[in-house]
C-alpha cells in the first residue's frame, strides 16, 4: 500500500473515474485553468480537456442544477461547490432538487450527480468561510451525505459516488487535504453507507467522522498511554447512516462519545445519541457525551477559534467523564 | 412544416382536449377530489401546443408548474394526467407528483418544476448533456414572467450563452405571477430584453394566442440553435383566462381586463381560420369535440376506479440505485 495525502487519494478517485468512463466529467470554479482551488484537479485539464473540466462562473445554483440537468439525460457529472459555505446559495438544488427528482416522477428520472465540496474551520476565514452544516443536508431523504475520515476512504468512497445512481454530496475538510494514509492499490470501492470501526478497544466507544475521526486518533493515543482503549467507530455516511458497528460496540463498551465539528444543536451527535438510546437504553452505563463546536458563528481570532473549535483535549476530557 | 387537413384537426383537438381536460378538473378540485394547488393552462393553451407540435422528437421539453398542457401535448393520456391529479397508482408519476410535477421520459418531456425558476440551471445541463454527446437536440425550456426575476433565471441563461448550449428559453409571459403584473415586478417590461444582456438573441411574439403564429417563431428558433449559434430567447405574449390557481379571487385585475382576452381565445382564433381557410368544416370541428368529450369522461371514470399507491410503497422511489 502507498501512503498518499487526502488530496492524492481524492484526485486519484476523480481521475481513474474520468478515464474509465467517458459520462464522468468535472465542473466548477476554478477547476480548469486554476487547478483546482485546492489543488485537487490540478493537470486534469491538459489531460482531459475543456469538454471534461468545465469551468464554470460564480453560480452555485447553475452549477449544480447543470449538473443535476446533466445527469439525468445520463452524463454523470461531479459538480463541485468550492466550499459548503457557497452551498447555501444553491440549497433549492441540493436539497429540494437533486433528491427529490426520482421520487416526484415516480422512478422515471434519476440523479446520479456528486457534487464535491468542502468544509470545517480551523483556518482563520471568519464565521462566513469556516462551516461545518454536514447535519443540515443529511437531514433530507433522498440525497446521499459521505464524509471521508482517511485517505483510502475518501478514494474509494469518492469512486462509489460517482458510480452511484443518486446524487449524493460529498464532504471534505478542508484542513485536511496534506494528511496522509494507507491506500490500496488498484481499482476499489468503499460502498456508501457502511460504518467502519477503524480502531479497536473496550473502554468506551467513540462515534464520529470525518475530522472529529483525526481528533478521535490522536486522543485514542493519549488514552492509550493511560492504559485507556478506546475503541472507535467512522460514520463515513451520515446519510444513508449505519449505525450497526457504532450499536455492537456500544453493547460492549456500554459507553459512548459522538465527536463532530459541527454545531451539537440539532447534529449528527444529537442523532447518533439518540438512535443509540432508542436501540440500547439498557446498555448504558453512562449519559452519552458529545463533543462539538462551541454554538457560537466561529471568530477570527486563532485563539479564540481554536476554543470554540473541538480539541483532542476535549474528547480526551469526555471519554474519563465518561468512563 | 406545412400541415394536412388530418394535422390540424390534430393540434385542434389536443388544445380542446386541455381545456376540457382542465374544466373538469376544476370541477374536481371543487368536489374536493383534487389535492393541492391546481394551476390552470385555460387561455395558453396555444403556445405548449404550437410548441410541441414543432419540435423534433430529439427536442426536450422541461416547463414549470403549470404543466396540463405540455403533458397532453406530447401524448401522455388524458387517463394518466386525470388518474395523477387524484393522486391515483395509475398516474403518470404514480401519485407522487400531482398537479405541478407530471413527466413522461419517453416522450422526452421532462416535467413540471415546481420551485419557480429552479428548472432554468436544469433545462442548461440537459443540453449540455446533448452538446456533450454531439446529439442534435435542443432543450425547450418554458417559464412564466414572474421566474425571469429570480437568480436561478440569471445562473441558467447566462451560463447557456458561456457554453454555447443549444436550448430555447421560452418565457410564456401570460402577464402575471400571482397577483402581480409584470410592470410591478419586472425593471423591464419586455421580457425578452433580458437576453440582451447575456447576447443572447431574442424577439418577441405579440399574438402568442395564435397557434400558426406560435409555430413559426418556435420552428424558427428551433432552427437557429440547431444550426450551431446557441441559445435563443423567445418571449411569447399569452394570458391565462382562470386565476392563478383554483381559489384565486382576481382582485389584482378588472374582469374587463379578462373579458376582452377571452375574445382572443385561442381555440376560437384556430376555429375560425380552420373554418375560413376551408380546411375543415364545423361539423368537423364539432364531432372533435364530442370525441373529446368522450375520451375526457372515460378518463375520469378510470382515474376515480383507479386505486391509490399502496402503503408498502412509500419508499419504492426513493432511491434509483436498488442495494
Ligand atoms: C421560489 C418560489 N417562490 C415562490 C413560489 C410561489 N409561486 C408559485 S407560482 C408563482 C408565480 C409565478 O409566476 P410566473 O413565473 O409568471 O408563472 P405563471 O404563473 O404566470 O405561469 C409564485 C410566486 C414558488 N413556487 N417558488
């Protein structure tokens, strides 16, 4: 196995999946000329061209509502938002478009469109710029929702996106595109909506993905010097969500942590506590902690976005409060 | 493009098929039998039918909430548009859409959007679909007035000109959106001059109640796209007799107003120029409108006979691809 960075594995995924089928193409801002705003797509338009690397103009809703137009004639377009934060422009396209088009018509058209983003704060860009709403857009059938903790993951969870049938949203982080890892070699798939426990231990259980995945790593360390194993479970989806791993392990470690970087008002921590109370009540051997973003637009200030932004100290804190 | 006597009693019974169609839905709606917002087509119904009746089968058609007549143009069933206003199985989107979101693929019409102007950035990727593909279609998508004031409109036509796609923008400007005249909520009154700012060519077609005259400016436009210039704006006059939807009490125009358009119906303008033009006689005429009379209430009898989706199969489209 090769050890790459995320922003390999996902130019990998996105370029393997280009030249294997030809109705794979790119659009977005600056993906052409630029390279890519983070570098992802950088030589794809030598190699592949202007039909296939589309540069697009600052219009999140045309971009992805081409992309949806596009995808349902049978191209399968990866559409690409810039960052989370610009989704917002072009929610009615994501939220009320893309997932609602196959059951509205009854099953005659589909979506299979990926629209590529990223998001997550850490990097000094002001309330507007710094977002994790991962939770906002998983809250609605129909779109899929997969945010990748690993470089393998992100390769091979990309590549099912794309070979997807629905549109799904695929959320990077943006701080974590120089962060390396394992990666199979070959051609493979991460199928969407499959947990995976990427750390094995019996103290307490750790649900979490994407970076709270990193923060999680690191705190398990530090546990573990304590004598403390964690064991802990990557979403990987938030929707299609399979809680399955997350619920075994809880039943054996009877305790459990949800780290997200989002908001815990209304998030995937709320959500995951809440399934795992519904399914097993009875195995609880402690209040479910969840660590999160302080509820706060995220300042300017290194310093003070560091505090409202969560810590490997802060899930290190939660698992011995919880234990 | 020049019609026999058997095309025109065609087109003639498909505009009287829609308003008999639309009359007796209203009187459904008034029984309660019909969900939702019902928006009628009664006074246009000579722009979707000189549209369809000049477009290749390659062309795609996508329009806006006020569907009926597209749907009956291009040859869905008065069975299957009646069966879905009921919510009924056998409904051309299987009870999933109702009145605003009817589709038929196969015929190439791509429905009914509901979101007002969200479908401008759709109707651009399908025919970036077709560019991509080098097929000769082109994408003919409708919208009222009121949806050139929403950024969706701005994102959709502005990237068509960038990409050079080949799609008709087609404003039906029936001189309202809702309750609001155009002159209240557009800067500018004549619509089509919108395109000037995107150089995007366009014209404007004062007697969209004429169905001959429909028919020309469409084929013309259809023709330039498809000789490789790109996009084309064209902005057809019209006026819809009926409020905006069932339960709209006008208040926002004088019947006056009303009254002196429903001199220019289009059913009675095609009327009198099949008649004086000899190309058939009223008897001819009038034994269409029995027949669609007929066809109008076996529809209806099969639409109420026709049983609703069933429970278990709520979450039958959800998903297009099937695990
Ligand atoms: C984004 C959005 N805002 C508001 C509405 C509510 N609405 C439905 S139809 C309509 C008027 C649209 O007028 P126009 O585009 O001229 O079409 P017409 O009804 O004249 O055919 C409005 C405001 C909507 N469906 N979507």
């Amino acid at each position: 196995m090769a050890i790459i960075t995320m922003r390999q594995a996902i130019s990998d995924a996105l370029w393997e999946e280009m030249e294997r089928d030809p109705k794979v193409f790119i659009m977005g801002q600056e993906v052409g000329v630029w390279g890519g705003t983070y570098a992802v797509t950088k030589g794809f338009l030598d190699h592949f061209g202007e039909k296939r690397v589309k540069d697009t103009p600052i219009a999140e809703s045309a971009i992805v509502g081409a992309g949806i137009g596009a995808a349902m004639v049978g191209l399968r377009p990866v559409s690409e938002i810039m960052t989370i934060n610009f989704a917002f422009v072009a929610m009615d396209h994501i939220v009320n478009e893309a997932p609602k088009m196959h059951t509205m018509f009854g099953g005659q058209m589909s979506v299979p469109l990926v629209i590529r983003t990223a998001g997550g704060g850490g990097r000094q860009l002001g309330a507007t710029h710094s977002q994790t709403p991962d939770a906002v857009f998983a809250h609605f059938p129909g779109l899929k929702v997969v945010s990748p903790g690993t470089p393998a993951d992100a390769k091979g969870l990309l590549k099912a996106a794309i070979r997807d049938n629905d549109p799904v949203l695929f959320i990077e982080h943006a701080a974590m595109y120089q962060i390396r890892g394992e990666v199979p070699e070959g051609d493979y798939t991460t199928p969407i909506g499959v947990s995976k426990v990427q750390r094995e231990g019996d103290a307490v259980t750790i649900v979490t993905y994407c970076k709270g995945l990193q923060l999680s790593m690191a705190a398990a360390e530090q546990l573990s010097q304590e004598g403390i194993e964690v064991e802990i479970v990557d979403l990987r989806s938030l929707r299609p969500l399979d809680m399955g791993p997350a619920l075994a392990s809880f039943k054996k470690t009877n305790r459990a942590v949800i780290v997200e970087e989002g908001w815990p008002s209304y998030g995937v921590g709320a959500e995951v506590a809440t399934r795992l109370y519904e399914a097993a009540f009875d195995y609880a051997d402690a209040p479910i902690k969840r660590v999160a973003q302080k509820e706060v637009p995220l300042p300017y200030n290194a310093a003070l976005e560091q505090f409202a932004l969560p810590q490997v100290d802060d899930v290190v804190a939660a698992v011995k409060e919880v234990l | 493009m020049a019609l026999k006597k058997k095309d025109h009693l065609e087109l003639y019974r498909q505009m009287v098929l829609i308003r008999r169609v639309e009359e007796r839905s209203a009187e459904l709606y008034q029984a309660g039998k019909i969900g939702g917002f019902l928006h009628l087509y009664i006074g246009q119904e000579a722009v979707s039918t000189g549209i369809v009746s000049v477009r290749q089968p390659q062309d795609r058609i996508i329009t806006a909430y006020r569907d009926h007549g597209v749907a009956l143009n291009v040859g869905i069933s008065a069975k299957a548009v009646i069966a879905e206003l009921l919510g009924k199985e056998t409904g051309v989107s299987k009870g999933r859409g109702g009145s605003m979101h009817m589709a038929d693929v196969e015929k190439n019409f791509w429905g009914g959007h509901a979101i007002v102007g969200a479908h401008l950035p759709i109707a651009a990727g399908m025919a970036l679909g077709d560019q991509y593909e080098g097929r000769d279609g082109v994408t003919i998508c409708m919208f009222g007035d009121g949806a050139t004031n929403i950024g969706f409109f701005h994102e959709g036509v502005n990237l068509s000109k960038v990409w050079n796609l080949p799609v008709l923008w087609l404003c039906e400007n029936n001189q309202y959106g809702m309750g609001t005249a155009v002159d209240r909520a557009s800067a500018v009154e004549q619509i089509h001059m919108k395109a000037e700012g995107y150089g995007i060519p366009h014209s404007r077609l004062e007697d969209g109640m004429d169905i001959m005259k429909v028919r020309e400016v469409v084929g013309a436009a259809l023709d330039h796209i498809r000789s490789g210039k790109g996009p084309y704006f064209l902005e057809v006059m019209t006026y819809r007799f009926q409020g905006h939807s069932m339960g709209d009490p006008q208040r926002y125009r004088e019947k006056d107003e009303v009254t002196k358009w429903e001199k220019s119906d289009p059913i009675g303008i095609y009327h009198r120029y099949i008649v004086g033009e000899k190309i058939a006689t009223k008897a001819d005429l009038d034994k269409i409108e029995e027949a669609v009379e007929a066809e109008v209430n076996e529809a209806i009898e099969f639409a109420e006979a026709s049983p609703d989706p069933g429970f278990d199969t709520l979450y039958d489209y959800m998903y297009a691809s099937k695990e």
